[in-house]
C-alpha cells in the first residue's frame, strides 16, 4: 500500500475544529477507498489560505524530502492552496520529491484553460518562486535560527510550552522504551501493540500503526535536532534518546527497507485517484500478481470486486496508461485544435495576471489602508468601552491586506513575465514527440490533461476536462452515454474502424463527445 498524508486547514473565525475534522473525516475516508495508508496529518488553524505561510503547510513539503509518503490528500484543492501560483509552485516541488496531491472531493477543480495553465506555471515554478520564497520565509527562517517551535504536528513524547517543544512526561518513557526495544530487535508488530495496549494514540485518537511509527522513529528530533524551514539546530529542542540507540534503529530500518525493496518493484501506478470501475463507478487500485513464467505483472482492480459485487475485469496497468496517453495525444492535442487551446489558456493567464488584476488589488489594498486609518481615528472619539469592535474591524481588515499584499507581490511576478499564445502553443507541441514508454512523460501528460477515466469491459470513456469546473461523476458520465449520438450526429465525430496502432487490439474509438471533454472509445476485440 502507499503512504499518504492528509493536510487540512481552516482559515478564519467563522470556521472552528469542527471544520478541521470535517474534513479529517472525508480524507480518511478517501484513502480507505483508494488503498492508501495515512502515515500523517499537517493541519493549520486559522490561517489563511492565501498565503503560503503556514507552518504545518510548509513542514509538510520540507518532509516531502525524507521519502515518507506519496501523496498528499486535501479535502478540496482550495485547501492546499487559494491561488494558481502557490498550487503550481508547491505541487512542482512536491513532484520533484516523488509526492502527488489529491482532493478527496474533486477530480478536477477548475475550467480547462485554468488546469494547462497551472500545467504551464508549475513547468517554470523554480524560476517563478525564487524571489517570493525568499521575502516569504525570512521571518520564519530568523524564528527557526533562535530555537522556536514554528508550528506543526508535535512528535509523541512532546508538548509545546511557550514556543518551544519540551518533553511530555506521560508519553515521553514509551516512545523511548520504543526506540531501545527496536533497536534490540523488537518487531515493529509487537511495539505497536504494546504501545497500543499502554494507551497510547495518534492525535486523532486512533490506535498507532505500522507506518506512523516508522515516520516517527526517522525523526530527529528525538535526539534534540530541530530542524525547521532549512535551519538545522543540534540541542534546539531536548533529547527523549541518545544518539547511539537512534544511530542504531536507523541502520536497522535501512537494513530492513533494502531487504524489502529485493522483493518489491517501485511502481507507480499513474491513474491513482482518476480511475474508475465503468460497471459500478468504484475506484479502480493498483494491484500486482505474478505469472507461471515467475514475472510480475501490474493490473488495476475494481474495488468493487474485492467485495465480490463487481465483475469487471482487471485492466493491465501497462496497456491502459499508454492507451489514455496515446488517445490524449491523438484527440486533444492534434495539430489543428492546439493553436486554439494555446490561445484560450493565454487568454486565461491575462485575465489572472494582467493588467486587471494587478490594479484591482492595488485599489482593494489602497481602501483597506484608507478604512484602517478612519477606524483609527473614530476609536480616538469613542468611550473607550465602546472600542473594541472597531479594533476588531481593523484587525480583519488589516490581515485581509497583509493577505493581498502577499497576492500582489505574487501576481507581479508573473505579469513581469508574459505568457503569449505562442509559448503555449510550443509547450503544448512539446508533447507530440513525447515517448509514450517512457513513465514520467505519462505522468506528466496525464497530470496536465486527463480528469477522470471510466473503464468498461468493452469500452472507455476519458474525461479530459468539464464545464465550469463541476466535476464529472459516475451519473453524469452514465447520461453523457445515453444522449451522446455514436453515428457522428450533432457535436459527435465517428472514426469508424480502427486504423491506428493501439495498445488494445482491434480498439476503435466510435465516437467524440463534447470537443476538449469527454471522449468515448470501444474496445472492439473484448
């Protein structure tokens, strides 16, 4: 199974911790359903989305680098980010780190000039990012250097007093009989138990696992390493264990993960969170399973049919990615329909990063700057018991510029840098020559364009995009086939029999519905 974790976050008053597990309980959720383990939680309260300053939001993407987990699952996209540059940034450095993002609510969060144009930032979000990091993190890195605890999950064994972590005096024994049991040579299996048998739990109260306590036995801080947003500080936070037994239980991990990785290929299995079961509208999972010959072979399975409810068959993990790529590149970037997909996503990038926008929050900024100080004055002629909610009110509209200054400096990046139908156009070519063997150039095809695929024994219908960033669920798709005309009628194009190479044999695609959104194709030899 691959490792996720889930970060959640709400942003004002108006939102509570009800929110947080809200949301909590659909990842969740979402993960049981996609066969994920959940080996953590990032979670930041009242903290606005529109900024990218959120502590757990950025100890989240420096743990990217440890390896720990695959996915990150928002409830919403819009919790993970606001705006399409921080959402093309961060995700651009999580892939680098081999880390995917899923909402657990949608397949597609927005129009299909938006998707390729977070496609695009997100292919030049190093260079875009440079100057705004370094504006954005210089407070905290300063905080960091001076030994505070910048926020975040706090490892078991610790509590958070005053800024700073401090060890917990009820917990802080076992997690340290922990270590020295593993390093002794304790399974995994039997220190989970009897931590679980002590009473101790995760933060959302539920007995530990397996993965959380590998996560947790890799963590440094353990030995008084904190290490926070780049700045690494020996003694920044008390050690619950001696460097020699952390030493020890970190050579036993390695030894134990190399000797799991003689017997497990590193797969990735592209489709995870787009594909699904076109007979009962279950996810499809990735699953493996070895021939006579002795070879492994990878497969997607419907979920359904582990309950023994569906009776699709497995679909060849091998077949069925090249397939959706292959039709992506024949349909949706053919030569005469990307001048005028290069031309709308540019149109979209003016109007999130023109002229227009830029002055709209110049002049929102300059009125809140304008109210603050009319708000300041009043409250020196009012009673003084009487000044409370006009500090409230200056208070909000003070975070609310902080938040658009931030926005501003963001936006001004990106107008600095036009972005014009022609770069567009020669992004979008740049896939024509792309190998379809090759794994990252699917993955990045099916990133960029691909929202939802619903696979039937003897078809499969890909959504590539929808109208007004709804989302395309198992019932639309079911209706979308009932009215859709496979004679070619009305906006439907017939390709007749096939006479393309396909990975599937005798496959021809009978119809086209909705141009830029949802094809359909039939798997004629099944």
């Amino acid at each position: 199974m691959k490792n996720a974790v889930i970060y959640a976050r709400f942003s004002s008053h108006r939102q509570d911790e009800q929110s947080i597990e809200g949301q909590l309980h659909v990842c969740y959720d979402y993960a049981a359903r996609e066969g994920l383990t959940v080996v953590g939680e990032y979670i930041d309260r009242a903290i606005s989305g529109r900024s990218d300053d959120r502590p757990d939001f950025q100890r989240m993407i420096a743990d990217a680098r440890k390896r720990a987990f695959e996915y990150v699952i928002v409830y919403k996209l819009d919790r993970f980010a606001r705006n399409r540059y921080d959402s093309a940034v961060y995700k651009h450095k999580l892939k680098t780190c081999g880390v995917k993002v899923l909402s657990a609510m949608e397949a597609i969060g927005d129009n299909p000039e938006s998707i390729i144009l977070e496609a695009v930032l997100e292919a030049s979000a190093e260079y875009y990012s440079v100057e705004l990091g370094q504006k954005i993190r210089r407070g905290r890195r300063e905080s960091a250097a001076k030994g505070r605890f910048l926020g975040g999950g706090i490892p078991t064994g610790y509590k958070s007093v005053d800024g700073r972590l401090v060890l917990d005096e009820e917990k802080a024994p076992h997690i340290a009989w922990a270590f020295r049991s593993y390093a002794d040579g304790m399974p995994k299996t039997k220190i989970i138990e009897e931590l679980n048998r002590r009473g101790l739990r995760s933060r959302t109260g539920k007995p530990l696992g397996m993965s959380a306590l590998q996560v947790a036995m890799r963590s440094e801080k353990y030995v008084g390493v904190l290490e926070q947003d780049g700045v690494r500080i020996e003694g920044g936070c008390p050690a619950l264990i001696d460097r020699e037994t952390f030493d020890r239980v970190q050579a036993r991990l390695d030894l134990m993960r190399r000797a799991g990785a003689k017997n497990k290929a590193d797969v990735e299995y592209l489709l995870t969170g787009k594909l699904f079961c076109g007979h009962c509208g279950a996810a499809m999972v990735g699953v493996s399973g070895t021939g006579k010959s002795g070879n492994t072979w990878y497969y997607y399975q419907c979920k359904g049919r582990r309950a023994h409810a569906c009776t699709k068959r497995h679909e060849r993990r091998d077949l069925l990615e090249r397939y959706v790529c292959d039709q992506t590149l024949r349909w949706v970037l053919a030569p005469d329909r990307i001048r005028g997909i290069a031309e709308a996503v540019a149109a979209e990038y003016d109007r999130e990063f023109g002229d227009s926008p830029v002055a709209e929050l110049e002049r929102r900024i300059a009125w809140l700057k304008k109210e603050i100080e009319k708000l300041a004055l009043a409250s020196v002629d009012t009673p003084r018991a009487m000044r409370q909610p006009l500090y409230d009110k200056a208070e909000a509209y003070d975070a609310e510029r902080q938040d658009l200054e931030i926005d501003l400096a963001k936006l001004r990046i990106a107008h600095g840098i036009r972005v014009t139908a022609d770069d567009i156009e020669v992004w979008l070519r740049s896939f024509a020559g792309g190998d379809l063997e090759d794994d990252d150039f699917r993955r990045r095809l099916i990133d960029a364009f691909v929202g939802k695929v619903f696979v039937f024994d003897d078809r499969i219908v890909i959504c590539y995009n929808v109208r007004g960033g709804e989302d395309v669920t198992y019932t639309d798709m079911l209706d979308a086939l009932a009215s859709a005309a496979p004679d070619g009628a009305g906006d439907c194009i017939s390709d007749g029999a096939s006479h393309h190479p396909h990975p599937y044999p005798n496959t021809a695609m009978i119809y086209v519905r909705h141009t830029f959104g949802l094809l359909v194709f039939r798997k004629a030899g099944r």
